[in-house]
C-alpha cells in the first residue's frame, strides 16, 4: 500500500474491505491441496491491485516467497504485483500454492520471516521493521477441538477457518533464532508491537492490532538517537571538511600548492 501511494485513509479503507468486513479465508474446500480454495484472496488482490506492475509503483517494493521445488526462497522485485503478493502470502495447507513455471511458491515467511536483511543489502537507507514474530504464537485454547460441530458452525466461527488453521499459520511462520537476530540487527528501527492477545485468524481484532502498532512505534522511535532520515545518513566531503574530520583533495592541492 506504500509503495502504490495509499495514503493512511485509502489504505485504512482498503485493509477494512479485504480483511475485516468479510473473511477472506472462508471458502473451506475439500483439503486436497490446502483447507481454502484461495479464490478469495485472488480476487480481493485483483481488486486492489490490478495488472499493477511491480516495476510501476511508486516506491521500491520487494517481496519473498518460498520456492518448494528449488529449496530456495525467491525475491520478487518485477513482474506483476498481484501474482507475487499471492505467492507470497500462500500459507502452506491454508492457502493452495502458487506457480511460476514449474516452481511451486509458498509464502516466504516458511523461509524467511523477517527479511530485513534482504532489504539491508538492497537499500542503503535506514531501515524500519515491523516484528510480530514473536507475539504470533498460539496456546493450547486456540487448537481445542469445538465441543460440538453444529454449534460451531451455527456461531458462524467457521469463517475464521478451523482450528487447525491456527496451527498451520503458525507452523509455516516459525523462525529459528539465529535467523532472526541477523534480520532484527540489519534494522535501524526495531518495532515490535504486542499484539499476544490476538487470535491469528480473528480478522475483526484489526483496530487493535493497529493501536498495538501505533503505540510500539512511539516507543521506538523514542529510542532512536535522532530523526530516522538521518539514522543512516553520511557526511558529505564539505562536511567533513568543516568538521575536520578529512581534507579533501581540493584542500590537499591547496595545501600542497601554498607550501
């Protein structure tokens, strides 16, 4: 949404359409393949995106999927955006895979979770991350089996997906510490939002989740020993010049020519 240039109302607008109104995971199917058919997603990131492609958006944007036929994970940074965002956010056994070719993509948190260290290699600029890793946990309650099936399903909790789909999303998200500690140390701003008493598939806890994340941000920027523009910002030569921490070439000549 960023990178397409939604502004704080349009993409607030937009996240409320695509995940909160309606379920996007609640066309159960038959677990041949994953426990969705997927059709929803598809059409909601058609909707909001179109034949938008990656290439046209209006900042940088990258995206990782996990490539199961390589062992790889794979960095989406041209073609069209809808088919990467699908690719990458293909929760093994919630969502059916997607293709390129003959690869078959998953989403990248299988992979890579947190990939700030993608970014770190790509952008020499500061860099902000948003970690809900470790608040993405789940407890005995979120896998119980409901005592009865028609109860369930009259309640209407069949929209968030069963339970077993709390543990797939959580099984397909897990990252091995070592793994992120090198993403979280190639961030320059850490935030790190509690959002533990939120349910994985409770779509309608958005507003709290985003309140989470407005008040870690906060947080961490009171952290930060100075404006994030300037985190990863160099002194130019004149700078350094004045500050006297080099001597320019033009000053070497100068220096040289006097003497």
């Amino acid at each position: 949404g960023v990178a397409m240039g939604w502004g704080e109302a349009e993409m607030d607008a937009r996240l409320h359409e695509a995940f909160v109104d309606t379920s996007p995971l609640d066309d159960i199917a038959l677990p041949l393949l994953a426990m969705t058919h997927g059709l929803k997603v598809s059409d909601r990131l058609a909707q909001h995106f179109g034949d938008t492609q990656i290439a046209d958006l209006w900042l940088p944007f990258f995206c990782l999927s996990s490539n199961l036929t390589t062992g790889a994970y794979q960095l989406h940074r041209r073609g069209m955006l809808r088919h990467a965002l699908r690719a990458s956010i293909a929760l093994p056994g919630v969502m059916p895979p997607a293709t390129d070719g003959p690869n078959v993509l998953v989403d990248g948190a299988v992979m890579k979770n947190f990939p700030a260290d993608i970014m770190r290699a790509a952008h020499l600029g500061p860099i902000v991350g948003v970690d809900v890793t470790t608040a993405r946990s789940i407890t005995a309650k979120d896998v119980a089996r409901p005592s009865s099936v028609w109860r369930w399903i009259r309640s209407g909790q069949w929209r968030l997906g069963p339970p077993i789909v709390s543990l797939l999303m959580r099984t397909a998200t897990v990252s091995t510490g070592r793994d992120l500690a090198a993403a979280r140390e190639a961030t320059d701003v850490l935030i790190q939002p509690d959002v533990s008493g939120i349910e994985i598939r409770d779509w309608r806890a958005y507003d709290e989740a985003v309140e989470a994340g407005y008040r870690a941000t906060l947080a961490a920027l009171d952290k930060a020993s100075r404006p994030v523009p300037h985190l990863r910002r160099r002194q130019s030569l004149r700078e350094q010049a004045a500050a006297g921490a080099v001597m320019t070439p033009f000053m070497a000549s100068t220096t040289a020519a006097a003497e």
